[in-house]
C-alpha cells in the first residue's frame, strides 16, 4: 500500500525545497468543497499562497 502522506519530491516543488512544514487554517464550508473538488487539492492551495504571498512582495 502506497505512503498516504506522500514524498515531497512528487509534489512538484522545486528540488533544493523540501516540504517539511504544515500549516493549518479555517475556511468556510463552501471554500472546503471547492477546494477538495480541485484534482490535486495541496497543490492548488500552496500555489494559491505563493501567488499570494509574491503579490504581497511586489507592493
């Protein structure tokens, strides 16, 4: 049986950064659905906030 939690280096992230963290955070019950119906779900989410953190920056 495959690791549920998977390995960083198949998520698609730049090889030097390791996926070690988590974060946790609430959101409203319509947001959890969207999200969940995204095919890769983690990776929206971490692409969501890199966007957002990179606009941040730019200001």
């Amino acid at each position: 049986m495959p690791d549920r939690k998977g390995k960083p280096e198949n998520f698609g992230n730049q090889p030097s950064k390791e996926l070690t963290e988590q974060l946790s955070f609430r959101v409203t019950k319509e947001m959890k659905e969207e999200i969940k119906a995204k095919d890769d779900p983690p990776d929206f989410c971490r692409k969501a906030i890199q966007k957002a953190l990179d606009e941040d920056k730019e200001k």
